[in-house]
C-alpha cells in the first residue's frame, strides 16, 4: 500500500449511533456475489465482465423508480456472443435476469434480483439510412444522440420521452415511451420499421430481414405454432378483439401489446409488435431500425396560466383542434417546484396554489405555416380567460428559442423538480394514466378529490393533448401507516381510472412493478389471460424479468420499496434520475453521480461498522472519490442543479489529514516558488523524455506513484509540453482595455511542441492590439492563482488564502473593476468567476463582487473579432468544447471562433468533458480515456487541418486521446488575422501532416502551403 494512502474511514456517513434500516442490504453481501455463481460466470464470460463486489450490486440496485433490488451479480455483455451465453446459462441454470441500460425507468423495469446484465456500455451506434428517412440504432444509444444524428437530415424519432438525453433506444421501445407530442402516432410501436431481438431461448431475429419467418419457423416452430394459434383466437373473438382496438386509441403501455397479433400478419411480423412495449420480459432487443419523421423546424410556444387545473384542462381540445403538436398541463405545484430549475422565472414561486398552466407548442414546416398555426391558436386564446398573477407571465405566443427552450425545460422537469422539494426521508411516486381527451378536464378534477380524501399533496403535469397525466405521490416507505395509506390510494385511483373513465393505468411509463397487480383491473380475465399464454410461449421457463408485467400477487407493488435515508444536503433532492449519467467522465470507469448517491444512501442504512458498510467504504475512495472529475457536468444535466462534484470535494477534505491540509495551505501562500519549481519540472520531464524517451520518466513516476499514492504524483505522458517561457509579453497599462490575466497553467506548460508559432499570452497581446483593444499584463501575476488547483482537491484553508490573495490583486489591477479581468482558460475564468465565491470572506466577497471577468473566448469573440481582418483560413477544424465553457454558456463562442479560422468547422456529436481536470488526468490517465473514447473515436474517423480547444489541460487530455495536436483558437485565431509580409517562426499548412510516426497513417495536408510562413493571405 502507498505510504500517503488515505484512512477510509472519513467517508462514512455522519452518525455513529444510527440504527440500520429494513432495507439494507445484508451482512452476507458484504462479499459481493456469492464466489460459486461468480466462478461459473467468470468462466463463462472472463473475469473483466463480471461486476461482483458489493459495490457493483448496490450501485445497480437503483433505477428511477420507487423500488430497489439488489441483484447478485451484474454482467456487461460485449456483445450477441455474450448475450447468448449470458441467456444459456441463466437457461440452463435456472436462473432470472435483466436487461438494464439507462436506468431511467419509473417503475421497476431495470431491476433484478439475481442477474442483472448492462446493456449500456458496448451498445452505442447510429446509421442513418435513405438520406435520413430511416435509421438503424443499437439499444444502448440516447434518444438524444440519435437525434443529433438526424438533424442535418432535417428529421428526427417519433418518441420523445422527456429523459431523451439520457433513456436510451432500448428502453424506449421495450417500454413503448412516447412522450410532449408522440401520442399513439408517433410512438415506438407505429414508427419501429424493424427490430433485431434475441430470444429466451439464444435464437437471433432479424423482423427486417426478408427470411425472418423462414428462420423462426427453423429455430422456434413451437413458438411460431404458439402466436399464430394465439392470433386466431383474438381474431375469433370479436368483442376481444374491438376492446383490444378500443384500449389502444389513447395512450397505453400496460400489459402486452394484443393489437400486435391484429396488425401482424406472420410470426416475425407479430414478434415486431410484441417486443414493442414488452418491458424486457420477451428478448434482448439488439438493434432497432425506425422510421423517422420530419423535423419541424419553425415553433412558437405560449405558456398560458389559467385559475384551476379542470379550466386549464378544459381548454386542451380547443388547442389541439387549432393545430397545436403539443399542449402540455402543469399545475401549481409542478410550477411552483420549477424555480429551482436553473433558467425559470424565480416568481414562479408566488403563483396561486390553485392555477394551472398550459404550455401550447406549434410546430411547422417553415414560416408561413407557422402564422397560420399561430394565427388560428390565438383566436382560441383569446375567447379564454387566462390569469396574469406575476410579472413574468405573458399569457402570448413566442417564437425566441430561448425563452421556449426554458418552457420546454421546465416542464421535462417535473418529476425531478418535485421529486427535489419532496420531504427529507420520503421516496416518489410517479403515475401515468390516459383518459379519452374529451374527458380530461372531468378526470382533473376527480383526481384532485382523491388526493384530498387520502391526504396527499400531489404534483400534477401531462400530455394533456393526449389525455395524458402524470402525478407524483410522496411517501415514507419505512412507515406502515403511509405504506397503508399509499396501498389504499392506489386502489382507489386505479379503480377511478378503469370504471368511470375506462382509462389506461399506464399510458407512457409501462406496468412494470408497481401496477402489476393492477392488469386484470384494467384489461378483464380473458386478456390478461392471453397475455399470460404469450409470456408462456416467448419464455416458458421465465428467465427474463420475473415479476415485472406479469406478478399474481396482489401486493407485489408494495414490496421493495426504497428508503432514502439523508446523507448529505448536497445532494439529498436526488431523485436517483440517471439524466446525470450520460454526460459523467467516469461512467464507463468507475461509478457515476447518481451511483455514488446510491452507495452513500447505501452506508447510511447500514449500522455503524456494519461489514457491508466497511466494504463500501473501502471501494468508495477510488471508485467515487479518486476518479470525480469534479467538474460539474452533472450539475448542467441534473434538472435541479445538483453538483455530485460539490459532495466529492467534500469528502476529498475529509480524508486530508492536518498535515497534507498545512502544505496545501503552505504551497498556496508560497506558490511564486512553487510556480518556478513546477516550470522546472516540466522543462525537466521534456528534456528527459527527448533524450532518454519514454521509459526512464515513466518508470520514474510509475515508482513514485507506488511508493506515495497515485492520488498525488502525476504519471508521465508523452504529450506532456515543454515549459512555458517565464517571461511574459511586454504591455502598457496606460490606454489598456482590459487586464489580460494568464492563467498559472499557461504560465507553467508550453504549447504543442509539433506547432510553431507564438505563445498563447503573445497572442492574445498581439490579437488584442490588432483590433484596437489593448490588454495590459499586471508585473505581479506570477504567484497567483485562481485556486482552482486547491478547491477541486478539497484544500480549504489552501483555497481561501490563495481565493482571497488573487481577488484582492485583481481588484487592484483593475482599478477597482473599471477594467474587465480577462482569463486565457475557461476552467480558470470559471474559478475566478463563481467557484472562489465560497473561499472569501466579507471583504474580498465585496471586491469579487465589482469585478467583471471575462473567458478569452467571450473577449476574443465578442470585443476582438469585430475589429479583425481574417486573412486566411484552414479548410477544416474540429473544436471540443469543455465542460468549463458549457458551464459558463461560452461554448458558442469556441465554434463561431473557429469559423472564423476555418472554412468548416466540426463540433463533434459525442463531444463531452475530457476529465483531464487539471491534473486529473495526469494522477488518473484511465479516467481521461474513458472520458474520451467515444469523441477520440468520432475525431480520428477523418483528418483535420486545426484541433482547436481553449483550455492548455483539456488540449493536452485531448491529444493523448486523439494523437492529434490540439491547441488554443485564439493561435489559430492569431495566424488567420496576422498582417501579410510579417515573418514569425512558421506554422505548418495542417495539423495532421505532423503526426507523428505512431500515431496512424500520415494524411496529406489540405489546405495550400503557405507562401510566407503564415498561409495564404486573402488580399494579396
């Protein structure tokens, strides 16, 4: 073990004396899974896709839903070979499993009690087919990224679940999710062209393929016999049959899709329909292939506020005749939890208890269109009576995209924004029915009746267009008399729905656990009977999700219902969502932030020193703690602004010991020296690995690592730069425009060392007085620091005394805040800006306060670019935004940067954080990896003249991942607008025509070679 490893026990819960919880998991998990299940899975599929310590089971032990089941081992499957051995084994061993991928479903779905296999990892990829009429997706892939496919097609999927950036294809078609505007048009089950499945049994089918019934009539004829005999019964039974037709004109996801043995004429054509909606219990759906609809590019919007929700509902079918794509209902719960949305108007929070909203979406083709949709939509409005209770309610049609997309983020917010204001200890519940249209103001009311007469409070949004609802149910699952009183709610809401409004129990969400018990209630003996016969003939020895659809027991939704014991008010309000986990660097390494809730929620059920909670512990440093990129991606994505970041650098304090928290603090009070040192060490490392290559410094830092701790000693990478020059341009502070601050990172690493040319602080000086507004570099800026370096490590005393020392500089150098402070790294502008504030104290809060910091990108692209002449320009240039300019909302500029630098410009689709972090990347090189793997992949795939960033240590990060030489746009930016005739050290014509001997095959430049040094100039 390292010598500085640090002790575990910092990062267990507060509260020595709690008592364990009902729910927790077991002293004899503490192992993880039970060593001869693990053996034989191991030798099924090798020891690298086998999860089997306690800390995989608890941490895929959670979904989006209410419930939790701990699984005894979690396998990722590869790929078919492995999805059939995984089914041959659980076959022949009698075993249940359960395909997971997202793990954003609200019911249960994505939960197992022994197998559990994740799907998620290896199952990305998108082909768009016919110039984007079709598309061909694997299950693993987000609703959103298929979409960001299909854009440039102009066309886009019929499903659009309010979680698209995070559900994926596999989940939406086995749940049949809808969502603002699918309806029963446009959802899964009529735009799914084809589907490749994988039986129970290990038989692969492709509907799609012309043969499709020839091979299951090969490889399944019982089965085969089985539909076809089922088909003739439901089409022998006319009454059934019309229920059957009945049930599916409004929205409805629970139970078995019948209507599929009514459309589909053969075996496989029936199999397309079935899997549709079959919630994970018929096969392994590998591969969907859909038909897609037009992208309706012009939308207005209008968010009307009405007294009630029955008036707000009432007004629904009047929208909807006009044209509307999508009216969706929100009441004055929903609305008032929203303010706590980033971007929602914050007097929200004054509107009456009892109002409801409407948010009427209009979308068409172009512009004409639209004023027609519009025009006939306001002749609706204005026969209503609307309310104006807050200023920020203008009860009008819109066509700015951003106060629409603020609407629209609100609103697909709901569950998580209410989920985040329920009360401290109480799980969610999450509803969905379906009523006919016309009946919806009449099904408003009588839900708000019922909520009464038991005693809850609920939430209520839907697609009202639809006659869709969704309401939330807050509970403590570890009361008896709140379980009675949710068990007795259910029925009573159930039996509302199927009696007096002949509704759908769940029109979006699917059955899964929770109304299970419910499907003879809604559908009658005879189908729920034949739904039964056809899980009989898919999967005879149920091995795929026992109890999810289909449980006789008529408790089975209140069994496995979780707590949520406190754990840290950070990140209490979670809601367990998983909209954080596709933007996470670490999710395909370690744990994301919704796991590494879960595995804290975990500890704090278990007694103090429990053998369970020392495990966790134990796996938690590395696993949650060393491998957070901290940088807070997932507080973008969380709807409520959860920063999973904020709790790691909390626990990254704790483990401190006195002695590290005093040279942390030493370091930043003395940080000139080390500043010099650090340049030295970088010049050092270079030098070394140029002449004795790679393995003398990697063997050197590979040594320290193991002796120190790899959380502290950097690993040597070959991409590392030489040192930067110490001394900085020279610039006048009289006629200055701007105070131009080089961050401590580029004070210390150089540029690519393959690209010549000037330094970034000569750069931004000669770009700046190119355009006529000089900066002015302080003689003092050596020393500081935005202490970022100490704040992402958890270094508080560090980070307070180097936050204050560089506010009060700043102040200074400013002249009291006349000037902008501009920052030439989007994570050190993002430091200085917000994430010091914490760090001060009265005073320096007070002189933060007058200052105005800019990211250079925000100074280049709004204060240099207008009064620059471009030159000349690259063909080609591929950008990564970081997660520090999405944070500040900068990221626009880096494209519009580059556009001028290059004639196209690419933002790749799986562009994310590169979790270099600083140094991140250096102590966890494998983070930085994982991070990438999917944009490196995108990158490499074709040759770009420029790879551009703004941030020294994510361009650095880049490189590793890519082989290509990233670099600053504001060079770039430098080269295009340099003056023709004036010689400096030359830049080559591409960037990968220097790649290195390696690294792939050398591509040709593209652009022309430069006549002087400096390209092409486009007025000579």
């Amino acid at each position: 073990m390292p010598l500085l490893e640090p002790k575990p026990d910092p990062l267990r819960p507060d509260g020595h004396g709690r008592a364990p919880r009902h729910d927790r998991l077991p002293d004899l998990l503490a192992r993880g899974t039970p060593s001869r299940l693990r053996e034989e899975l191991t030798a099924v599929l090798g020891r690298e896709k086998v999860l089997s310590r306690v800390s995989d089971l608890v941490r895929y032990a959670s979904d989006a839903s209410p419930y939790r089941f701990v699984p005894q081992v979690v396998l990722v499957a590869e790929d078919l070979d492995d999805v059939t051995a995984i089914l041959a084994y659980a076959h022949g061993k009698g075993r249940g499993l359960v395909f997971r991928a997202a793990g954003t479903s609200l019911n249960g779905q994505a939960q197992g009690e022994d197998i559990l296999v994740d799907v998620r990892r290896h199952w990305e990829g998108v082909e768009v087919l016919d110039g984007g009429a079709r598309v061909r997706v694997r299950p693993g892939t987000t609703v959103a990224r298929v979409n960001a496919a299909l854009a440039p097609y102009g066309r886009v999927l019929g499903p659009d679940p309010a979680s698209a950036a995070a559900c994926t294809v596999g989940g939406v078609v086995a749940n049949n999710a809808s969502g603002m505007t699918a309806g029963t048009a446009r959802g899964a089950y009529r735009t799914v062209a084809s589907l490749t499945v994988v039986l129970p049994s290990g038989t692969v089918v492709d509907t799609g393929d012309p043969a499709a019934d020839e091979v299951l009539a090969r490889a399944e004829p019982k089965l085969c016999e089985a539909l076809l005999d089922l088909k003739a019964r439901i089409e022998a039974d006319a009454a059934l049959a019309a229920r059957i037709r009945a049930k599916h004109r409004i929205k409805n996801t629970h139970g078995y899709r019948l209507d599929a043995f009514l459309d589909g004429a053969t075996p496989a054509e029936i199999l397309r329909g079935l899997m549709v909606g079959s919630q994970g219990t018929f096969g392994f759906i590998a591969e969907v292939v859909f038909d897609t609809l037009p992208l309706d590019r012009a939308v207005s919007a209008a968010l009307l506020l009405f007294p009630s929700l029955p008036a707000a509902a009432a007004a629904v079918p009047r929208f909807t005749a006009a044209g509307a794509l999508a009216v969706e209902l929100m009441d004055g719960n929903t609305l008032r939890a929203c303010v706590q949305v980033p971007g929602t108007p914050a007097d929200w929070a004054e509107l009456p208890r009892d109002c409801a909203a409407l948010l009427v979406e209009l979308r068409a083709p172009d512009a004409a269109a639209l004023d027609a949709l519009e025009w006939a939509a306001v002749e609706v409005l204005d026969t209503l009576e609307t309310i104006a209770p807050v200023p920020s309610v203008a009860n009008a049609f819109t066509r700015r995209a951003g106060t629409i997309a603020g609407y629209r983020k609100a609103r697909k917010a709901f569950v998580t924004a209410v989920g985040g204001s329920r009360p401290p200890g109480t799980t969610l519940i999450t509803e969905d029915f379906a009523v006919p249209p016309a009946r919806l103001a009449e099904a408003c009311a009588a839900l708000l009746d019922l909520q009464a007469e038991h005693g809850f409070t609920t939430a209520v949004a839907g697609h009202a267009a639809h006659g869709n609802l969704h309401f939330l149910l807050a509970f403590d699952p570890s009361s008896p008399a709140d379980v009675e009183r949710y068990a007795a709610f259910m029925d009573a809401f159930c039996r509302m729905t199927v009696e007096r409004f002949d509704g759908s129990l769940k029109a979006e969400h699917a059955t899964g656990r929770n109304l299970a018990p419910y499907l003879e209630l809604e559908w009658g003996p005879r189908a729920t009977e034949l739904m039964w016969r056809t899980k009989q003939a898919i999967d005879p020895h149920g091995v795929l999700a026992p109890r999810v659809v289909l449980d006789r027991d008529p408790h089975a939704h209140l069994r496995g219902l979780k707590s949520v014991p406190a754990v840290e008010p950070l990140v209490d309000a979670c809601i367990e969502c998983g909209f954080c986990e596709p933007v996470c660097p670490s999710r395909d390494l370690t744990t994301t932030p919704r796991q590494r809730i879960v595995l804290r929620r975990e500890m704090a059920r278990q007694g103090h020193g429990s053998r369970v909670e020392d495990a966790l512990v134990a796996e938690y440093g590395y696993d949650a703690v060393d491998t957070c990129a901290v940088d807070g991606s997932c507080a973008t994505a969380c709807p409520v602004g959860i920063d999973t970041g904020e709790l790691v650098k909390r626990l990254r304090q704790l483990r401190h010991s006195p002695r590290e928290e005093r040279t942390a603090a030493l370091a930043a009070r003395n940080f000139a020296a080390v500043e010099r040192a650090a340049r030295r060490a970088v010049a050092a490392a270079h030098r070394s690995g140029g002449v004795a290559g790679e393995r003398l410094p990697r063997a050197v830092t590979g040594a320290l690592r193991r002796v120190v701790r790899p959380d502290l000693v950097p690993e040597w990478l070959p991409e590392l730069p030489d040192a930067a020059p110490e001394a900085l341009p020279a610039t006048d502070r009289a006629g200055a425009a701007a105070v131009y601050y080089p961050a401590c990172v580029n004070r210390v690493l150089g540029g690519p060392g393959r690209l010549a040319g000037p330094s970034l602080p000569e750069a931004v000086v000669a770009l700046s007085a190119r355009a006529g507004r000089p900066v002015w570099i302080p003689g003092d800026v050596h020393g500081t620091c935005c202490a970022t370096i100490w704040t992402s490590k958890g270094y508080a005393e560090g980070a307070a005394v180097m936050a204050r020392r560089i506010v009060e500089a700043a102040w200074g150098w400013t002249g009291g805040g006349l000037l902008p402070l501009v920052v030439d790294a989007s994570s050190c502008a993002l430091g200085l800006g917000r994430e010091v504030v914490p760090y001060l104290d009265g005073r320096t809060r007070e002189l933060h306060g007058e200052l105005t910091v800019y990211d250079s990108l925000v100074w280049a692209g709004d204060h240099l670019l207008p009064g620059l002449t471009v030159r000349r320009t690259v063909r080609s240039a591929v950008v990564h935004p970081t997660c520090s300019m999405e944070r500040l909302g900068v990221g626009d500029r880096l494209a519009a940067l580059a556009a001028a630098c290059a004639d196209e410009v690419v933002v790749p689709v799986d562009a994310g954080c590169c979790a270099f972090a600083g140094d991140r990347g250096l102590l966890h090189p494998e983070l930085t990896e994982a991070a990438t793997a999917r944009e490196a992949a995108e990158v490499a795939a074709r040759g770009f003249d420029a790879y551009l960033c703004a941030n020294r240590t994510c361009e650095i990060g880049m490189e590793h991942a890519t082989g290509r030489p990233y670099r600053s746009v504001l060079l770039e930016l430098e080269r295009a607008t340099r003056p023709c005739g004036r010689r400096r050290r030359p830049f080559p014509a591409t960037a990968d025509a220097l790649r290195p001997a390696g690294r792939g095959r050398p591509i040709l430049p593209l652009a022309s070679p430069p006549d002087d040094g400096q390209g092409l100039c486009r007025d000579s």
